[in-house]
C-alpha cells in the first residue's frame, strides 16, 4: 500500500471508489488502523466500506503509532493527528473534502473541524468515544504502561513488544509506542535509550491532553459551538462509547443531526443509506 511522508512520519494509506473525498478516521483506539473499518465489531456488522467507495473516494490510513505508519515520541495531542489527516489531504492535493471517524477517531475530525473549517463539507462521527468510564479506563491504561515502565525499565517495553507485538489498547504494558516498536529496530533502539524521568512526563503530557474530560474529547465546546459545518452523529452506547457522548456532541454542534437508534437498528441496511444521504446534502 502506499505511504506518505508527513512531518517526518510514515503514513500508510489507501483510497478506495470514485466521487467526492472522504477523509476516514480509523477507528479501534490505539490500533486505528484501515482495517478496521472492516473488521472491528461493528463496522464488520454495517460493512461501510462494501458502501461508501460507490459514492466517494474514501481515504482510508493508519494513525500515526497504529500499524504500518511511524511515530515519534513526544506529547501526543489531537492536534497532531489533525496534522496526519490534513498532511495526507495535503498530499493527495484535496484541498476541501468530508470527514468521518469511528470511535476515537472521531476526536480528531471534530478537532479538524475546528482547526481547518474551510477544508472540512461535512463530518461523520460514528461512535464517539467519551464518558467518565472512558476517561478512567484510559487513564488506567496509562498507569498500567508507567507502572511497568518504573518497575521494569525501558528496555523491558521494548522487549515486550518486540516479543509479543501487541497495541496500547491490548497490553497496556507496551505504552503508545508499541506497534512501531515492533515494526522498526531502529526506533526501537532509541526507544530504550530515552530518560526515564522524561518518557514518564511525555506519556503524563499525553493522557491528560487526550483525555481530559467525562464526555467526548478532541475540541472544546466553545470551539464547537462556532462551527458552521453539517455533523451527522451516529451514537454508541457503551463503557468507551457512552451516549452521553453523542447527545454532547449534538448539543456543541449547531448544524448536527443526531440519528437517535438504538445499537440493534444500526444495521448494514439502514447505517450505509443514512450516512450517505447525509454526505451527498453537502458539497465539497
């Protein structure tokens, strides 16, 4: 697959259909990687991709740390993967195009949004994450990764992952840095040369810039609420994915249509005709 420089890290991407651009935000956490519009719990239900491509180009690409693409460790903020994606927009020469984000992938199309309006037609936010468990969980899963980190040393994270391979979201052990760890030696070896003391403040810097409140993440509500661009919001409704979250969304977003069905009527037949109707109101 192809892949783009972009600030100095490795993208992976892939387009797929014809039509208008679809920027898509992956969803699966710390593992937001193509496939998992595919193959994640729902998503595989709802099969998008056997849907979308017919009616927009879908740009399609692992977040930065997640899969085939590179990384750098520094304090990690929403405003870095909005780089990503407008870096990647940049490269293909799209100069305004729609968004849409699954899951956590939904917190940077709402930064986008905020950052580059006029780049931005409409925004799909499909499950966003957010709640007063997500933000506990993903601060757990912080102090698991710096826990290991105190009592094991560094060399030990890259041991791990090098040895097992496994994302942020699977063996918090690893840390955020675990998927390139695995794929690059060199990284790695950096990786374990790093102070201590310092990798513990970026990785606290981190945390607290993702996950910083009980309801979605990824732009502030004042920033939102100045937004003159259509939002199409598909709420979950679990411990990553509350609610709560969506209805926020929709009460931040003045021009937001919130699609108020339960899990169980979120089916391949109803999900891929909604999103799309949605889409094809906009113009890019």
């Amino acid at each position: 697959m192809p892949s783009a420089d972009i600030g100095g890290i490795a993208t992976r991407y892939e387009t797929a259909g014809s039509g208008p651009p679809l920027l898509m935000y992956a969803p699966g956490g710390f593992n937001a990687v193509v496939e998992g519009w595919s193959t994640l719990g729902s998503y595989a239900k709802i099969k998008l991709l056997d849907h979308l491509p017919k009616a927009f180009t879908c740009i399609m690409f692992d977040r930065r740390e997640c899969g085939q693409s590179g990384g750098r460790v520094e304090r990690v903020t929403w405003a870095h993967y909005v780089a990503q994606g407008k870096g990647l927009l940049d490269h293909l020469g799209i100069a305004r195009a729609h968004l849409m984000g699954g899951c956590m992938g939904c917190s940077p199309v709402a930064a986008f949004a905020v950052t580059h309006p006029k780049m931005v037609a409409g925004i799909v936010l499909y499950w966003p994450v957010g709640g007063a468990k997500y933000r506990m969980s993903s601060h757990r899963r912080f102090a698991e990764h710096l826990g290991f980190v105190a009592s094991e040393g560094l060399d030990a994270v890259v041991a791990l992952a090098r040895r097992e391979g496994k994302p942020f979201g699977a063996d918090p052990r690893g840390g955020p840095w675990a998927s390139v760890i695995k794929r690059d030696a060199a990284f790695a070896a950096a990786f374990g040369k790093q102070n201590p003391d310092e990798y513990k403040r970026i990785c606290e810097g981190m945390r607290d810039a993702l996950f910083d409140r009980d309801t979605a993440p990824g732009a502030a509500p004042e920033a939102l609420m100045r937004l003159d661009i259509p939002a199409c919001i598909v709420p979950g409704h679990d411990e990553a994915h509350a609610t709560s979250a969506a209805r926020y969304l929709e009460e931040c977003l003045p021009r937001a249509e919130y699609w108020d069905a339960p899990v169980a009527q979120q089916t391949e037949d109803a999900t891929s005709p909604r999103i799309i109707e949605f889409l094809q109101k906009t113009k890019t």
